[in-house]
C-alpha cells in the first residue's frame, strides 16, 4: 500500500475553481502594469495589489462568489512557520504572498482563450491614450480564439455595450481552472484544461513572501470632491487627449445655486460660470480642457463641498485604462490632501440558470497629487 506524501498530507491553505477563466484574468489584467503583485485570501474573495513609484496603487477586488468552489481556512500554524511569526503568537485571518503577475496570466492563457497577451508597461510599449477611430483599445491586433469574450468586449462599451462582454456566451470553448495554495513557502498551483476530455496543464508558480505595500487610506471625513458616472464618457475624454501630455488635473467647484442653473434661458448670464467638473491636460505643446455639463446623464453623482484642483502625472492615470476599459461605472473621490480613488465597476458573468446573483468585482487605483497642488 503506498504512503502518502507529505504534500497529500497537508491540507490546503485557499482552493477555488471556476469553469470560465476569462473574468478572472480580465480582472488581473485591470491591475497588470507592474510584475509583482500582492495576493490576499480572506474568507470573502481575494485581493491582488500592486504599487508604482509609492505614489500609485492599484487594487482588484475579487469576490468569492465568482468562483463556482472557493475554500479557505486561515494559516494557523503556517506549514513553514518564521520567527518572526511565532513570537508575534497570533492567528491571521488571511494568508498573503507575492506573485509574477505577468507569469500567473500567461499561464491562464496557456490554452489561447483568454485573449491576446497584455503589454508589460515596464518596456515603454504601452499605449497611453487610445486615439479616436482606433479599432481596438488594445495593443496587440491580432484576434486570439476566444476574444470576443474579453477583448471586444471592450472594445464595445464604446457603441453601448456593457463591458467585458456581457456575458461570455457563444461558440466558443471555455477554459476551466482549479488553484490551489498550500500555504507559505508552497507555490501557486494551477490546474487548467478546456474541457473534461481535452487535454490539461498543471503550472506551479513560484511565491514569495508578502512585503509591506504602500498605505494610502482614504478618509471619506476629508472627502471634498465625489463623482458618479458612466465610465465611457470618461474614456472618451481621456481618448481625446495628446499623448504627449505629461499632466493631468483635476478641477471641481460647488453646484451653482438655482438662479444659476436657470441660466439657461439667458446664455449671457452663463459667461463666467465655473464648470463643475474640468479636466485640463497640460503638455510640450500646450493644453486640454473638457468641461462636463451639469447633467444627470453626464454626472450621475456630483458632490463639491469647496473649489477643487489637484494635478496627478498622465503616466501614472495611463495606468488605469486598462480596467476603465472594461467597466461601466466609475467613482471618482478626491480628499482634501489630493489623494485621488477612482474606483471601476467591472460586469461580472450572469450565467444562465444561475440560482444566485454574483457581485460585481470592482478594481481602484489611488494616486497621489504632484507636490505643487499639495
């Protein structure tokens, strides 16, 4: 009778699975601009989070419930215990590593379903600002099988569509996965296979212990400026933007009282009136401005409590247009300090027959202002 293993003898920190890999990896991508990611396991789903420069963070929250199995248990004592750990004598509620982003997708996308490969942003190659008449706002042209699960998807929130396809059916074949992770000092292991009959890959990605990221806590106490719009009308301006400009500000002003907002009637009472929300690019060769009307349709939520501008580098908002894609709502919140959260509402799959509704993924980014508006 043979023994088992000890790997087979401990029981497994975080396992999910899930039988379409394509929203999964369209959420890594939102965040996929620097290599190494910090992956949290809670209870409640998972966060992956990266950081650039400590002055912008990106965050993917990914809930539990769009996986069709999750399991986890919280690492007490962890199968590699440190030091460290053993002095601190307390039992986490989470297990953290870190994780080559740019492997961990490649690896779903083992099969080609999942999309073409994204562009690393560390080579200088990504595209900053998608021009008008573009046909895609991706970089790489070439159709993958199965890209109309993702890709145009995209593609179509700019003609009216929801946004990462909605949702994913159609002809083509799925990729399942199954993940596993022991715990600390064990890899990422990765089950992946197109159907039960097809063949299978099993990858095992190398993890590393978690370093402390940058803290950017948001305190909706100092919040002075909180937007609420559809995320394709801020992609359209952002589209409309030189790609040589180098920086990019933010300008918020309280709504005008009623006798303003019935100006209307009488357009030279409108001269002088400061826009509620304008968003100025300055670059080599001059600046931008796009003024946002006040509109329900427009600003689905519009809060002022005080004249606002804050000025963020373009290189570091570039970062975000890969989720903005994607979603179809954005939150925009500035505190008085000039942190900035935008925050991008990702569609989540609705299967068909589903007993339950599954919650929304969402994907934030927080930036720090330039020093000068500081």
């Amino acid at each position: 009778m043979l023994q088992p293993s000890d790997d087979e003898e401990i029981s497994p920190v975080f396992k999910a699975s899930v039988h379409d890999i394509r929203y999964f990896t369209a959420l890594l991508r939102g965040v996929n601009f620097v290599n190494r990611a910090t992956v949290t396991i809670t209870d409640r789903g998972l966060t992956v989070t990266v950081e650039e420069a400590r002055t912008l963070l990106g965050t993917a929250f990914i809930f539990s419930d769009i996986f069709d199995e999750y399991f986890y248990h919280s690492e007490s004592p962890p199968p590699a215990p440190s030091s460290q750990d053993s002095q601190e004598g307390e039992v986490v509620d989470n297990a953290a590593f870190e994780v080559p982003l740019n492997t961990l997708i490649e690896c779903l996308n083992i099969f080609g379903t999942v999309g073409p490969a994204s562009t690393n942003t560390s080579t200088g190659k990504y595209k900053k600002w998608r021009k008008a008449g573009d046909d895609s706002d991706h970089d790489n042209g070439d159709e993958g099988r199965g890209r109309a699960g993702m890709s145009n998807g995209a593609h179509n929130l700019g003609v009216g569509a929801r946004g990462i396809d909605s949702y994913f059916g159609g002809p083509e074949k799925r990729t399942g996965m199954r993940m596993t992770y022991v715990g600390s000092g064990y890899p990422l292991t990765l089950l992946i296979a197109e159907d039960a009959l097809g063949p299978t890959s099993t990858c095992e990605i190398t993890t590393f212990d978690a370093e402390p990221h940058l803290e950017l806590e948001f305190d909706n106490s100092q919040m002075v400026l909180k937007i609420i719009l559809k995320s394709s009308w801020l992609r359209d301006a952002l589209s409309e933007l030189d790609p040589s400009c180098d920086k990019l500000t933010f300008i918020g002003n309280p709504p005008p009282d009623a006798s303003v907002s019935n100006s209307r009637q009488n357009p030279k009472s409108r001269i002088g009136v400061q826009p509620m929300l304008r968003i100025q690019a300055t670059g080599t060769f001059g600046s931008t401005e796009m003024d946002y009307p006040n509109d329900r349709d427009v600003l689905e939520t519009f809060e002022c409590t005080r004249a606002v501008k804050f000025s963020y580098r373009c290189g570091h908002i570039s970062r975000t247009l890969r989720a903005l894609q994607s979603s179809t709502k954005t939150s925009l919140r500035i505190d008085e300090h000039g942190l900035l959260s935008l925050q991008f509402l990702m569609p989540s799959p609705k299967p068909q027959g589903a007993q339950s509704e599954v919650s929304d993924a969402f994907i934030e980014f927080r930036c720090l202002a330039l020093d000068d508006d500081v």
